[in-house]
C-alpha cells in the first residue's frame, strides 16, 4: 500500500439496500477489496488485471 490513505468507494455491484457492500479501493498497482461491516478486518488486495477478470467473470 502506498503512503497514503486509501480512498475506499462502495462498489457499483452492490446493491441500495444496505449492509452487504463491498468497497474498493483502487491504486496504480493494486486492488484493495474489504466488506463494508468489517472496515477495520483484513482486506483482499488483487492485481488490477485479476480484478479486472473477476468483473469480466460476474458480468456474464
């Protein structure tokens, strides 16, 4: 992780009604990926290219 904090947004695939999100935070090199009830819990940090699969994955 860089130097800075991270800029964590809500992901568009999830939905209006609260509770379950998921946010990312996207840096030059890196993906970070953390459930918005756990802010605090370890996150998953992909490569861009593995997160850019798992979208083309889920848009099927």
């Amino acid at each position: 992780m860089s130097g800075t904090a991270l800029r964590w947004v809500k992901s568009s695939y999830s939905g209006d009604e609260g509770g379950n999100c998921v946010e990312v935070a996207a840096e030059p090199t890196s993906i970070h990926i953390r459930d918005s009830k756990t802010p605090d819990a370890p996150h998953l940090t992909v490569t861009p290219t593995t997160w850019s699969a798992f979208l083309a994955l889920t848009a099927r």
